[in-house]
C-alpha cells in the first residue's frame, strides 16, 4: 500500500494544471453530480441569457451585488 505521505509528496511535484484535475476528480467521486440537476441548472443558464439578450433583464455587475451584499450585513 502507497503511503499518503508518498502521494501528497507526488502530487507537490505536479504541475499545476495537473494537481487541479487531481482536485477536481477528488471531489466529483465525494459529491457525484446529479443528471437531472445539471440539467435544470443548464434550463435555467440558457433561460437568463435568453432574456438577458431579449432585454426583459438587466445583468448586474458583481462587484455591485457584493457591494449591496456588504451593505447589508453592515446594518
């Protein structure tokens, strides 16, 4: 059996690309995706730039949302 030691000692010496895909494998087997879920935050993306092309909403910027967001939690 591989020592963690060894494969966290491994995985230092990878690229950085590498190690995320590491990290992204990692955590798809602890929190696998749901299919239908993906697809409805699919509907939902597709929807809001749908209307955001059509004009019937206004993005935000997020630098503003995060500003309303501080104000907030500053009251």
């Amino acid at each position: 059996m591989i020592k963690t030691e060894d494969i966290v000692e491994h995985i230092q010496s990878l690229p950085i690309d590498k190690r995320l895909q590491l990290i992204d494998s990692l955590l798809c087997l602890l929190n696998p995706s749901d299919a239908a879920i993906d697809q409805e935050w699919a509907r939902v993306a597709h929807d809001r730039m749908n209307e955001i092309r059509s004009g019937s909403a206004t993005p935000v910027l997020a630098t503003d949302v995060f500003a309303r967001i501080d104000k907030r939690l500053a009251t």
